[in-house]
C-alpha cells in the first residue's frame, strides 16, 4: 500500500513537472507550459505593462545609418524622424513590431497556410484551402516584383531590418503574450511575409465570386428564370462614374473574342469558405466650393472585419523628402491611407469578377496531363508540406495547369474525381502596390497622384484624392481584364482557349472623375459604371444602399465643416427599410393581431429608418424582412446544392413589381401562398423568433443588443481568448447604413482631412495602438469609434513642435 501511495505520488509530481514545462492540449485547446507562463520574472505578468510606453529610451541597431528620433503623442502614435529614406523604413520595422510583432507574424501565418504549425491539426483544412488556392504563389510573384524595382526593394529591406533586430532583442519575458499562451516563438521576418500581408488583403478584397453558385442555380432554373432572378443592373442604381458623364467614352475598346459557349453541367454541393461579401468601404471627396471654409476635405472609412489587435496602426514618416501621416498595414512599408503637407488619399473596394474557375479533364487518375486546345498538355505538381504541430506533417500535393491551381479535386473540396476545378485569379499575378504607396506618400499634387497609381495592380480599388490646391479625383484603379459578356460568371470549359483571359483593358480606359461639375466624387462598392461602359462589367457583391445615401446627402449639402463629414460617416440612416417597409406594412392585416402585435406596427410606422442601439424597431424590421426573404427564397436553402438566393435590392423590386412572381411561394407545401400571405405569417414568424432569441440570450432584443458587434482577438477561437475581445459593443448602424457595422465587421478605421496649409486630419479605430492586451494604448478607442468621436491626429513638421503633445521619446542609433 505505502509502495502504492509512493508512486501514485510520483506519477502526480511527473505529471505536474511536465505540464510546468511543456505546452499540453485538452479538449483540443492548447496550454502553455505552465511553469514558464506563471514564473512572475519571466511569464505573463511581465506582458501587465505598468508604464504608457514600456520601450526604450535609447536603442542600438545594426545597419543604421544616422540616428532616428521617434515621439509618441498623446495618442500612442509614433512619429519617425529620419535623415534618409532607408532609417527611416528600418525604424519602421522595429517600431511596428515593437507595438504589433505578434500580429504581423500570425497574419503571415494564415496568408501562407502555416496556422495548423501554431495550433495543430483544427488548422489543418485552413492550411490547405490558403494553400491550394495559391496564396503563396501570389505572394511570391509579388515579390520577385517589389525586388526588382530598386525603390520598392530597399523598403522592404530595411523594413525586415528592423522587424528582425527587435525580435534578436527578445528574451522570453519580453515575448508578446500570444507567444506564451499558445507556447512558440517569433521566427525571422523576411521581405516575402510583406507580400504575404498584401496577398492577405489581395484575398480580402478580390477573393469573394459566386461562379460555381450560379453554375448550380443556371442549371436548376435556365437561363431565362436565372437572368430574372439574378440581374446584372436594375432601375436606380448609382455608378460610381454617374451615368452620362463620360458617354460616349471617348476610346476604343480592345477587343476580345468569345467562344460558342457550352457551360459545363455539374453540380456542385458545397463551396470553398469565402471573404465577406461586405468588404469594401466609403470614400468621398468635396471641393472646396462646397465647403465653408474653401478647402478641399477627404473622408474614408474602411469595411473590414473587426479583431484585436486592430488591422490598422497611426503613424508618421519623416525624412529629407518624405513627411506623411495616416494608416498603415501591419508589415508593409510606408503609409497606406493618409496625407502628407500636399495630398491625401484613400480607398474603398472596386468589385469585379477577379476569379474564374475551369473545369479540367485530366487524362487519367496520375493528373499528369490534361485536354486543352485539342491536344494533351503537361500538368506540375506542386508538394505543400504542412507542418502540424505535435503530429506528422502532411504532404497535399496540388496540380497546377496553365489556368492555376486545381483547387477542387477528389482529395479536397469533392470526392467526385470528374470534379477538378482550377483558378484563376489576379491574386496569382504579381501586384505594385507597394511601389504604388511609396510614391503617394511623397506626392506633391495631381500628377503625381495619376503616376503613383499607375502602378496600383491589385486589389483593384476606387482611390479618392484631395490637393491643397484644390483638385479633388477619383479614379477606379487596377489591373482588369477585358472580358466577353458573362466570361467567368459561370463553371468553363477548362479546354477551350477561347475562355481564358485574353488581353487587358488598358489603365487609361479605367473610368475615372476628376473635379466634377457637382463638386463632389464617391465611392461605396457599388457599380463602377453605368452598362454603357464599352466593357462588360459584373460582380456578384455590388452594394446598392450607402452609396446612395452618401450621394443624396453631399448633393443637398453647401457650406461643408469636417463636423459634417463626421455626421455623415456616422449616419446610421438604410434606405432598405424605406423602400420595402411601407409596402408590408401596407399588406399587413390588423386583425387577429395581439396588443403586442399591435404595438410592434405603431413603433414600425413611427420609426424614422436610423438603426439606433436602443430601439427595438430595427430589430422588429430586420427579423421580419430576414424570415420574409427566406420565405421568398426558400427553393434556394438546400444542403445538397450551393446556391446564392437573391439579394435585398433584387428582392424588393421583385416584390413591388411582379408580386405574383411564380417564387413568391413557400416550395415545402402544396397551397400556392401569395404575397399578402407570406408578409402576414413571417411578421407573426419573426415576433416569436424574437422572443425565442431573447430567451435564449437573457437580454432583450434592442438593436445593439440583436445586432450584437464584437471586436475579437486574432486567437479567440471559441471564447479561449474572450477577455482579450469586446463583445456587445453598443454600436449603431448596419451593413447597408454609412455606419456600415454588422456583428463582426464594420469601419475598421474612420478617416478625415481637411486640405488647407498644412492639412488638419481626424481618425479613429475600435482599437488601439498597442498590440499588448496589457496595455492602456490596446482597446483604448473602441469606445470613442462606437460613438462617432475622432481624435485630433498631430501632423508634425520638424521634430522639434507640439512638444506639449509629446509623451515619449526614443532615439534609435547606429550601433558605433
């Protein structure tokens, strides 16, 4: 018995030993090796940062070549001041890192397909898909680009410079938190994980298509029903080029030639994981004869999603020829929406059909060949090996075509092995846009603008510009191919030459305005142009809402302050509800209805349109419309096929032009419900689904709380991280409003500036400067973003002013 308790005793002490020096998981949840995480000279209480600025006064650095002074302002923004271009992208590197290291490498991880190495095999199918996709081939081929231009080379290269000296300078107390909790450490930061970063927004922006979707819903509807339902432009819509302006276009168009077309007839059941379709963004520009003061301003607010730490970071550049303020990625060089003492620019999403896929015949099960242009051709085999922590690495290997990558096969995406689907996509090709940001940080007015841009490849973007000389522009710019009607909206024939892109449309026929009569140019991810544009133009994820307010309001407005843009950024007003609520209401009947019932109409009728926190009628109307919409569409909720179901705008003017509309009909019973019919029971649906979710949530369903927006940790999967998150920010607004916030997504930056000598600028983010959960500077603007405040951003020109706004000085210098 006593030999019995002994080694009872010593197993409990081997155990315990081990879990305090070695990372366990449980219940697929990782550990950290307890011992190193709980030591309190060493673990985590070191990440508890007492001071506002816990960095250095004074840091040594290999390579640079005179010293850089760096002031932190009351804001926790750094500004750079360098003698020359090259310290001053090194002191970059380092600063970022020192406020973000974990971030920048994690979002690397993920572009390349290398999280199942932090967090085993639950990241594995992620890894693959990033993989198969072609992250890192797109990445690659934009930096061999950036490496061969002199200017954009030498960023990144100091850049890496100085991530890497502050990743040597750590010990594993001063390791991010994220580091300990999840048991690894930073590896070397090299000038391709800057193009992992852009290859990450590349994703973002330009990874969204709905071609296998359509190929199912063409297939089950025809091409007549398929067109109705599912129309490329519908009465009302704004191009962001408004109608006319430009017609006739004033070029020829290159030409392309279009195949006798024959569709492939698969069916698919499920779809790869997909960006949101909602990211985009707003951006404007006003003259100054529309504003009070004569000057020029810009607004720009970014449509992301929303995690901790934040995607953006503030920041200014100094030196002998540059001094820019403004936004930057974590782990590109230079700043990418922002101003300087001349201009200022910013962006929102221009939508096309960026990715194609290609149904391949391949000769036989080796995949080594494949049918195209009438002869058998050659495929590559590309070996991803994927290392999975704690367990065997896994080799996929992917079949690569002229086309790109076979993403579909039997071992991913279908068991069916007739199902091999390659892409084609432009984040495969190489992109300068990096080059393109250096160059419109240190522009000096209009043509400089148009040169820096020229390089702008992708993600392909509407780009506002503003002059303190008074010229506003917007151009929509980026590499597009010059498509064939309805080239690439449905599965192709992977063997017919005639269905590959064929020539591109020069960037001096992209549509653009530039000082418009009206005063004023805007962008809001909807149509870039009207269907006169001589090219044929489409994408499954237009916006039809914001972009519309934000016209109506700059329109109707004279005497503009930055105050108002600010309003205007923070306008929680959608047109959805205006257009579509008075005809249910009007349909529905009052009889029969509860007290309770009753009084969800009368706030419904008195409702004003603006999605506010505390008003349970944007919740009543959203619960209504959803159930509505579903009812509608129920032939297109199936488990056996992929299918998109109309969207908003396309449902309303179904509904108010055709209401007899054959699909007006719920597909799962054998009457034939009408219109009428379908608003009356959804409403009475959608109270009881209210009720039910109240329930099941213990709060009551006002908008903030229904809505229900968080802000979460990069690494809170599950809740394991949720202290590091907010969740149920009481923000208003929704998806289709200016304040554009849905439950995880939303402004991911708010952006103003007023072009007078020197330029003042406004900013905010649901963030903080600091990547440290420890930190004051990590969550400290949430609140100020979720109630429409700004801070005033300190753009310095010498070293030496706003010294009363200065908190911190740290002086990196030439190691003698």
């Amino acid at each position: 018995m006593k030999l019995f308790k002994f080694l009872v005793i010593v197993s409990i002490t081997f155990l315990l030993v081990y879990a305090f020096n070695n990372r366990l998981v449980i219940q697929g949840t990782p550990v950290p090796p307890l011992g190193k995480f709980l030591d309190p000279n060493h673990g985590f209480w070191q990440n508890a940062e007492r001071d506002s600025f816990p960095y250095q006064s004074q840091v040594a650095l290999t390579g640079l070549n005179e010293p850089v002074t760096v002031k932190y302002d009351d804001n926790g923004v750094p500004h750079i001041f360098a003698n020359n271009n090259h310290d001053m992208y090194m002191a970059q590197g380092y600063i970022i890192a020192q406020h973000r290291l974990w971030q920048m490498e994690f979002q690397t991880h993920a572009a390349a397909g290398r999280v199942s190495e932090i967090i085993g095999t639950n990241g594995l199918e992620f890894d693959r898909m990033q993989r198969r996709k072609g992250m890192l081939l797109g990445a690659e081929s934009t930096y061999n680009a950036m490496r061969t231009d002199e200017e954009a080379n030498k960023a990144i290269e100091a850049y890496a410079d100085g991530v890497n000296q502050y990743i040597q300078s750590l010990n594993y107390k001063d390791l991010p938190i994220e580091y300990k909790l999840l048991g690894y450490e930073p590896e070397e930061w090299t000038p391709l994980k800057s193009a992992l970063i852009l290859e990450y927004m590349i994703n973002n922006l330009t990874g969204y298509d709905d071609d296998l979707e359509n190929t199912n819903a063409l297939n089950l509807l025809g091409k007549e029903t398929f067109d109705f339902l599912f129309p490329e432009y519908l009465p009302g819509v704004d191009p962001v080029i408004p109608t006319d302006v430009k017609s006739p276009w004033p070029f020829e168009p290159v030409a392309t030639e279009a195949p006798a077309i024959t569709l492939p007839s698969d069916n698919i059941e499920t779809t790869l994981p997909k960006p949101d379709p909602d990211n985009g963004s707003n951006n404007w520009a006003v003259s100054g004869s529309k504003t009070a003061s004569g000057n020029a301003i810009l607004a720009n607010d970014t449509h992301l999603g929303l995690n901790l730490p934040s995607l953006w970071i503030m920041l200014q550049l100094h030196s002998p020829e540059v001094n820019v303020y403004g936004f930057t990625f974590t782990g590109a060089a230079g700043i990418t929406i922002g101003f300087n003492d001349s201009i200022s620019w910013g962006f929102t999403n221009a939508p096309r059909d960026h990715r194609d896929w290609y149904k391949i015949k391949l000769k036989d099960d080796s995949g080594n060949e494949y049918w195209h242009d009438g002869q058998w051709k050659n495929t590559e085999k590309r070996v991803e090996t994927i290392k999975i922590r704690g367990e065997e690495p896994f080799y996929d290997t992917i079949t690569f075509t002229h086309h790109g990558p076979i993403v579909y096969d039997k071992n991913f995406g279908d068991e069916d092995s007739r199902k091999n689907y390659a892409l084609h996509w432009i984040g495969h090709q190489p992109s300068r846009v990096q080059k393109a940001l250096l160059k419109l940080n240190r522009g000096n007015n209009y043509e400089d603008y148009l040169t820096a841009i020229e390089y702008w490849d992708a993600p392909p973007q509407n780009i506002v510009f503003a002059s303190v000389d008074g010229d506003i522009a917007l151009r929509v710019q980026g590499q597009f191919t010059a498509k064939w009607k309805e080239q690439g909206k449905f599965l192709m024939d992977g063997s017919d030459p005639k269905n590959e892109w064929q020539t591109l449309i020069p960037k001096a026929q992209n549509p653009y305005q530039y000082n418009p009569e009206r005063g004023f140019v805007s962008s809001a991810n909807q149509h870039s142009v009207d269907s006169l544009y001589p090219y044929w133009v489409y994408d499954a994820s237009y916006e039809y809402y914001r972009n519309r307010i934000i016209n109506q309001l700059l329109t109707s407005m004279d005497s503009i302050t930055v105050e108002d843009m600010m309003k205007m950024q923070s306008n929680s007003y959608s047109i959805l509800p205006q257009e579509v609520l008075p005809l249910l209401l009007d349909s529905l009947s009052m009889d029969g209805l509860s007290n309770e019932q009753k009084d969800v109409v009368d706030a419904l009728k008195k409702w004003d349109y603006n999605y506010l926190v505390g008003l349970k009628a944007p919740s009543y109307f959203q619960a209504w419309w959803n159930q509505l919409h579903t009812s509608i569409w129920d032939e297109f909720h199936r488990t056996d096929l992929a299918l998109d179901a109309p969207n908003d705008y396309t449902t309303t003017y179904i509904i108010k032009n055709y209401p007899q509309y054959k699909f007006i009909d719920v597909d799962s019973t054998d009457q034939k419900e009408s219109l009428t019919y379908l608003i009356n029971t959804s409403f009475k649906q959608s109270l009881a689904n209210l009720e039910a979710w109240k329930e099941d949530n213990q709060i009551d369903y006002t908008w903030g709380n229904y809505k229900g927006t968080f802000i979460r940790h990069l690494a809170d999967l599950g809740g394991s991280l949720a202290g590091f998150s907010r969740y149920n920010v009481q923000v208003n607004g929704v998806a289709d409003a200016i304040n554009s916030t849905k439950r995880n997504h939303g402004p991911s930056e708010r952006f103003i500036v007023e072009m007078s000598s020197p330029p003042k600028a406004w900013g905010i983010y649901p963030g903080g400067q600091s990547g440290n959960p420890g930190s004051i500077w990590y969550d400290n603007m949430i609140d100020g973003w979720r109630d429409g405040e700004y801070l005033p951003l300190l753009f310095m020109r010498e070293k030496e002013a706003n010294q009363e706004k200065i908190l911190f000085d740290q002086t990196l210098k030439p190691i003698e």
